[in-house]
C-alpha cells in the first residue's frame, strides 16, 4: 500500500493537473497533431515544470516513510520510502548521464526556431504550417520533415479514456512512443557508398 501511494503520489501533478478542458482550448483533441504556437511552447514548458515538481514532491512520501518506520506502520512506511527513494534516484539519473527527461528546454527552443521559419526564407513553401506528429514535426502542405523530435505527451485528455491514459503514461513517463531518429547519419553514409 505504501509503495503504490508514494508511486502515484509524485506523478499526479503530471497526469491531472493539465487534463481539465480549460487547459486544452488551445490544442486539438487528442490524438491529432499540434500545430506549432507560442502556446504549444509554452505547454512544453509547463509539462517540464510538472516533471521537476513531482521530484520535489516526492521528497513528502519519503519523509513520512520514514517517520512511520520509526513511529508507525513499518511495513507501510518501507514502502512509502523504497517507493519514493527509487522515484528520486531514477530522476537524477538524467545528471549522469541517464535518459533525458520528456521535456526539455532544448525541446521548446527548437519548437520556437522552427516556429520563427514561417517568417523567414529557409521555409519549405509559401503557406507553411508546421504540425507536431507523433514521429516529428511536419509542414501540414508540403509534407516536408522539418524537425525529427517525436512528440511526448503533451498534458491533453487522451483519447484512450482515463484508465487507460493514466497507466500508459506510468509506463511512459510521459515519453514519445516513437525514438529519435539518430541513426539518420548512418544510413546517409550507406546511401554514398
Ligand atoms: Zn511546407
């Protein structure tokens, strides 16, 4: 019990907080793409926020943890500090090198350059309009790729229910389904070949 409180505890700002309608007027539903905005950057960097703030948060179930194995329940008490002490070594992985988190500043910068191109002459044609898919950001009239970045989870109500949107984003974390395309380098040097 304890260990499943301290699992969700931290990663329900993440998974509520940004569901409610109101959050979303400005995005299409769930599952469609995104068109690129100062909105979407700006959700970019609140579902950053939330990532961090579940780290914070977690400190509270590891707190009580260990108070209540020093004063409470013991079993409920481990459970609560394995939990929330596994959560907290697992995101300050990213400062040595592990994974990178979901979202990143890098993520809402090159959401922002790539926004800047409508205005400028390194667009892929006249009415450019970039859209986020699940495998990369994408010019809505050409087709042309422009950015490789697959799309996380982006805070909107998701179209496969609540019970099933809460335990995929568990299992993701809020990361894409789809990997970045880094070994685009290699298959550019076969193609010479
Ligand atoms: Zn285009």
């Amino acid at each position: 019990m304890g260990f499943i409180v301290a699992f969700l505890f931290p990663r329900l700002p993440g998974i509520l907080v940004t569901r409610g309608k109101g959050f979303n007027v400005n995005f299409p539903p769930h599952p469609e793409p995104i068109p690129l905005s100062p909105h979407l950057t700006q959700r970019v960097l609140h579902m950053r926020m939330f990532y961090w703030l579940g780290l914070i948060v977690s400190f509270i179930p590891l707190f009580f943890g260990l108070l209540s194995v020093k004063w409470g329940n013991v079993p409920f008490g481990f459970g609560l500090w394995l939990s929330s002490g596994w959560f907290i070594l697992s995101r300050l992985q990213t400062f040595i090198g592990g994974p990178k988190p979901p979202w990143t500043l890098d993520m809402a910068q090159r959401l922002q350059i790539i926004s800047n191109q409508v205005k400028s002459d390194s667009k892929c044609c006249e009415s450019i309009s970039p859209e986020w898919l699940l495998s990369g950001i994408y010019c809505t009239v050409c087709k042309d790729k422009l950015d490789d970045m697959p799309r996380p989870d982006l805070g909107r109500k998701r179209s496969d229910g609540f019970f099933m949107g809460v335990i995929r984003l568990i299992a993701s974390d809020g990361n894409p389904f789809f990997t970045s395309d880094d070994k685009k380098i290699d298959t550019d040097n076969y193609e010479s070949e």
